[in-house]
C-alpha cells in the first residue's frame, strides 16, 4: 500500500539536544510492505521516500508503534510515533481517505495481523514523478512550446497559452479541477465551450485579444457564479453580454475594453462585489438605468459615443389602460410574490428578472416612458478616467417611469433645476 503526502521525520532526541525541527514536510511517498526477496515470515517495514532519498527509509511496524496521533485525520493530517528509532513521523496534504486507509493497515501491520490479509506493496525505490513537488504554474508563450502530445499536470493552478494560435480551448484544460488562473489571452478562440463551467476553483479568466463574439449564457449559469473574480474580455468582438451575466456575482474585476459593445447587462447593479470596471473603446451610447447602483474603486469608459441626453423628447412605450399582463407582472415584482418555472412559463420568468424600476421604485415591464439624464460617474466610482478628451467625466444613463404622473413630476424638477 503506497500514500502521497507530505512527510517530516521529526526525532525525539533533538530537544534533549537543545535542537528542533524544520516544523515543514517535504514531498515523500510512503510505503508499506516487505523489502524484495525477503521470506514471507520476513517483518513488515514503513518506508519514507523523498526526492533527496528515493531509495527510502525503512522502519520496522510490527510491535514498534508507540501511538498515533489521528485528531486531525480529517484535513489529511496524522502522526506515527515509533519506538526504535525514537522519531514521529509526521504526515500532512494527504487525501483524507487514502490516509484513514493508509494508517489502518499500518495498524494492523502492527498488532501482527497475518501478512496474507495486509495491502502490502514491494519496498522499491520510488519514481521521480512520485515523489516531487506537483507543479502548479505553467507558462506557454508560442505555438512552439505548447503540449500536443502530453497531457497537462493535473496539480496546475495557473496556466498561461498565450500566442500560440489556439482556435478553440483545448479540451485537456477542461480537466485541471484544480486550476485557478487561466490565461488564454492573445490567441484566435471564437467560441467558449459551456464545460468551461466546470472548473469549479477558475477565479481569474483572461481572454484578452481573441476573436469572441460571444459570452455563453450557461457559463453565468455554471459553479463560476460562485468563483470567478476576474474576467478579462477586452479586445474581442462582442457585442452584448446575455441577461444572466450578473449572476457572476463574486466579479471583482471586469475588462470589457475594445469590443463592439452597444450595451451594458441590464443588471449589471446585481455585481455587488464589484470593484474595478473598464469597458473603453466600445459603443455605449448610454449606461443602463442598474449603473446607479455600483460602487466602484475605478471606472474607464473612456471613447465610448455617448448620445447627449435630453430628458425633453421621451420614448413613450406607455400603453393605457394597462394590459392584464402588465398589472400581474408589476404586482408581482413590486410585492415580492415568489415565482418560477414550476409556477409560470419560463419566458414569463425572464420578463419579470429584466423588469425595469420606475424613479418612485415601482417595476414596469413593457409599459413604460424612458428617457436618458445625465449622470456624474464619480458617484458610482472614486477614481474615474476621463470620458472624452474634453476632460469629461459625465455619461447618458437610462431613466424609466411606469406612468405620466412620475415623469410629470421628475420634468417639473428638472425644469425647476435648470431654470
């Protein structure tokens, strides 16, 4: 039986010594079994390989094992005392199953049990792949160097494939659970598979300078609702990001620079946790109605062609009387009345998640006035670069009323305001 962990073999003498430990393991492989050639009445031997010494070190089991210390067994950490030598073997970063089966077949070996009915693996020097640090980092930075016959290692946290043509994500990405940063930036991606999503530690996602149109619904659907803090998209060629983006609610830092962008998400207030934005260079002509609601650290949406508002010539999509749909979806939104799929048909359900709120706070859903004011960013954002080059910090943001006695009443102020 073999165990992947971390080791330290820590002896009790040192302090008599006035000595101490190093108090950190180091990569071992650790093994439990017969030394080769030995006759079957030969004892059974714990052996310790680390990447200094493959060849291991052997301690005796059977009636040598003073205590074991297993509190926390449960984080993949445990304690092997032993009587000749006098040391601890102390184990840590072990998968918690394979430790709890790993220290009762040491226990058994110990109390004798007979060696027919133990897991026993032959005491062989270990690999050098078994036995070194798991890499966490790799970095590609042409086409040249980028792994086409071997698969990556499944300990990465960061990858970083930057210019090396890729037309797609390469479905062996798909497969490092544990990746946390993926840099895919400066490659010729069109498209993004849903699988994506399943990267369940992904927190930082950079896309930069690729040739996307598109963000998949499904990836905001994905565990990366709950992960990802970091999205770069900048220099692609999308247009509009789909209603359920705001449901990457853990986004701290979002780069929409240089694309084709005609609009923000509609929601884009649901991103509480949001902190840095920059979508300059894009097509906005205006900031959605939502925009009021962040709190930002720093704001870029320089170059954008922002229309200039006139709160005077409304768009009118007001319908009296109200149609019946229209009174049932402004109820349920304004008194909160629990709903979905399993109550009302799914297109029903995504009317009422983009139901716009009038200035008096009541929802309106297709029935409504909308005009464009104009807005001082520096109240969504301490630190803001300039809109234009005329030194602007100002931008066009969507207004909505749900009747003409609310836009009546917000004209009568602004003529009041401006003389």
């Amino acid at each position: 039986m073999r165990l992947q962990c971390e080791v330290e073999v820590v002896s009790r003498l040192l302090p008599t010594c006035g000595l101490r430990g190093r108090g950190r393991g180091t990569r071992a492989l650790l093994s439990l079994g017969r030394p080769p050639g030995r006759a079957r009445s030969g004892g059974v031997y714990l052996m310790v390989c680390t990447a200094r010494d493959r060849a291991g070190a052997r301690y005796k089991v059977q009636e040598n094992i003073e205590r074991f210390f297993t509190r926390f067994v449960e984080e993949g950490k445990a304690t092997v005392r032993l009587r000749e030598p006098a040391v601890d073997v102390c184990l840590s970063k072990a998968n918690a199953s394979n430790l709890k089966n790993f220290l009762s077949a040491v226990r058994l070996a110990h109390q004798g049990t007979d060696i027919g009915a133990l897991p026993l693996s032959a005491l062989v020097p270990a690999k050098t792949s078994e036995v070194e640090k798991p890499k966490t980092k790799m970095i590609i930075t042409s086409r040249r160097d980028y792994p086409l016959t071997k698969n990556f290692p499944y300990s990465l946290e960061h990858l970083q494939a930057s210019y090396c043509k890729l037309a797609r994500i390469d479905m062996r990405v798909l497969c490092l659970k544990k990746l946390r940063k993926l840099d895919l930036s400066h490659n010729h991606i069109k498209q993004l598979p849903a699988t994506i999503g399943d990267l369940i530690c992904l927190q930082e996602l950079i896309l930069h300078d690729n040739h996307l149109e598109s963000f998949s619904g499904a990836l905001c659907n994905s565990t990366l609702q709950k992960s990802l803090q970091f999205l770069d998209l900048s220099q692609n060629k999308i247009k509009a990001l789909p209603i359920q983006f705001c449901q990457l609610r853990e986004l701290v830092n979002l780069k929409l620079d240089d694309n084709e962008l005609i609009r923000l998400p509609f929601k884009i207030g649901q991103l509480d946790h949001l902190r840095f934005l920059s979508a300059a260079r894009n097509k906005l002509p205006f900031l959605p109605s939502d925009f009021r609601k962040l709190c930002l650290e720093n704001l870029d949406l320089f170059g954008n062609p922002f229309e200039q508002p006139n709160p005077l010539v409304p768009n009118i999509q007001l319908k009296i009387p109200l149609t019946l749909l229209e009174c049932a979806a402004r109820a349920t939104v304004n008194y909160r009345i629990p709903y979905g799929c399993h109550l009302l048909p799914s297109h029903l359900c995504e009317d009422l998640e983009v139901a716009k709120t009038c200035q008096c706070g009541s929802a309106c859903l297709s029935s409504f006035i909308q005009i464009t004011v104009t807005m001082n960013l520096h109240h969504v954002a301490h630190t803001v670069v300039l809109v234009d080059n005329m030194g602007g910090t100002e931008a066009p943001i969507i207004c909505y009323f749900c009747s003409l006695d609310c836009y009546s009443q917000f004209l009568d102020r602004y003529l009041q305001s401006n003389g």
